[in-house]
C-alpha cells in the first residue's frame, strides 16, 4: 500500500492544484455571492451509454460545453478501467489541463454495503477499494455510495454499520470521503442514515443530499411522478438533516415550463434552505428529465440555479 500510495502521489503532482478540491470545498460558508456548480456525469448518460460521447472526454465536455469546472464521475462509464492506475492518471491529467476539478466517484452497481450475509458484505466492501483508489488518483475528495441491503432498517442497522464503517475506514487512509445519497427506501429516511453516520462516528463519512430521490417505498427513490412513488421523505426536512455531513449537493431536475422553472422539484425552497446553511462545497447538477434533451436539461439546471440564487443576494 505504501508504494501504491508513493507512486499515485508521485504521477499527480502535476494535475494536484487543479484537480484537488479547495480546501474549503467541504468547510466553511462561502463569502461568494454565487455558487460553485459542478457536473455529474449521470446528466449525460443517454449519450455516454449510446457512444455518441467518450466518457474519456468528460472534464473537456464539462468546460468547453457547459461553462462547468467541476465534475462529478460515474462509476459504470469506467468499469474496464476501474484498476487501471494509468488511466485514470491521464484522466487526472486531462481533468488538469482543462482547469477541470475531480470532486466524486459516483459508484452504482456494486454489492450491496449492508448486505446481511457477513461474506458478502465483505465483498461488497472490498470490491468498493477499486474506486476509492481512482478517486484519490483523480483527486477527488469523495466516493458517493449506496447503502442498500435487504430487510427492514431495524434489521440492516447492524449490517450497515458494519459495511459503510469498514468502507470508511479504509478511504480515510487515503483521505477520500465516503458520501451516503438518499437513494429510495432507507437510504431516503434522512433520520435513519443521519443515525447510522453519527453511530460509525468518523470524519470520513458524510452525506450526498440529492434534491429528487426521496421515495421511501422503491430503491433509487425517485420522486419525479407519483405513479411509484406512495410514501415520500419530505425533501425540505430530510435536506436539512443531512447537509451538516454533506460534502455535495445533487442539484436533480426533470422538467422545465416555458419560464425556465422545474417543475417537479421546489427548487426555490430547497436552493434557500443550502444558501442558509454552513454549506460550501459544490452544487451538482444532474438532470435525468425525458422531455428534452440532456444538453439543454444541463443548461436549463444551471440557468435556474444562478438565477435563484441571485434572487437571495
């Protein structure tokens, strides 16, 4: 592990004072009258999966399309590369040379932390290294998690503690957060996992609040139509429990009237309630609307929330 760690510190150098988070991304207020606004990579998902975008290219797209410099990464565009320490050196490195800052890996589609079979649990924590060693490569300051298991809470809790804590454990010695989003079932009970972050009690573990996914009754927790969604989190309530662990903010959006406003999510009430608080890393925008494309969902997000946040000035 020593020499893993020589040699990324060693092959990052370069990229370091661009693609490391600033040292107040997950401090203090910020004095800025505007927010810092970064890209997660899961707003241009349609593309990345039909190949007409290279998720090699993500930190240029971000910049020279959007006016972005900041990104969030999402694991499954990268699961040939996962162990590739020279890939993801030159991502560091592409990431550098666009003035592009690396803040999450975004990881799906891995096993579940908190399952309640101890072995797999186990795995499911190991196979979770992989990403948390891209990340600090990149320089990110986060790997956002999901931590679901089958059962009830009561029934997980033990479980959960166990994985995320294990998890934790191992990013912090390589200073990389582990970010738990609200994603369905759970996951979007923001008293619940509040209860779990303060029972593992470090430093390392934080939250990931994401404006859209507050379903307690179906995984992946979207909110964005009624039809599957019986039993919601209030969003206002659960924002406001995890932001003092939140390291990013999900800026989700689905639709847009004529006027530019979502229509889906209060975006005035929850943009207030981040203005309002200690809160000063990013605000990510992911956009996983159906009615128009992603490049114009990404620039409808970021002219709202510019726009919002001046009404506060």
């Amino acid at each position: 592990m020593n020499s893993r760690r020589t040699f990324i510190k060693k092959t990052t150098l370069a990229a370091a004072a661009i693609s490391m988070p600033s040292l107040y991304a997950c401090g203090n207020k910020s004095k800025s009258n505007m927010p810092k606004i970064s890209l997660a990579q899961w707003s241009l998902n349609r593309a990345f999966f039909a190949k007409t975008l290279d998720p090699v290219n993500f930190a240029s797209i971000a910049k020279n399309d959007y006016g972005i410099s900041a990104v969030e990464y999402v694991n499954q565009f990268y699961a040939d590369n996962a162990t590739d320490e020279k890939f993801w050196n030159e991502m560091a490195v592409r990431a550098s040379d666009e003035g592009v800052q690396s803040l999450i890996m975004m990881v799906d589609e891995e096993e579940k932390l908190g399952d309640l079979d101890t072995d797999k649990r186990k795995k499911a924590v190991e196979d979770h290294y992989k990403w948390v060693n891209a990340a600090k490569i990149l320089g990110c300051h986060s790997v956002r998690v999901n931590a679901f298991g089958e059962g009830s809470p009561d029934e997980l809790e033990a479980s959960l503690l166990d994985g995320i804590g294990r998890l934790t454990e191992y990013a912090a010695k390589e200073e990389i957060h582990i970010i738990i989003e609200n994603h369905g079932l759970h996951t979007s009970n923001a008293s619940f996992m509040t209860g779990i972050i303060k029972a593992v009690d470090n430093p390392y573990l934080g939250t990931l609040p994401d404006f859209g996914n507050w379903c307690l009754n179906a995984e992946w927790g979207s909110t964005e139509t009624a039809k599957n969604c019986t039993n919601i989190y209030p969003p206002d309530e659960g924002l406001k429990e995890f932001l003092p662990y939140a390291k990013g903010v999900s800026a989700k959006s689905y639709a847009f009237d004529a006027n530019g406003n979502e229509t889906v999510i209060e975006y005035p009430k929850l943009l207030g309630i981040v203005k309002n608080s200690d809160f000063d890393g990013h605000i990510g925008i992911e956009f996983e609307g159906e009615n128009m494309s992603e490049p114009q969902g990404i620039k409808a997000t970021k002219a709202l929330i510019e726009r919002i946040w001046k009404s506060f000035i």
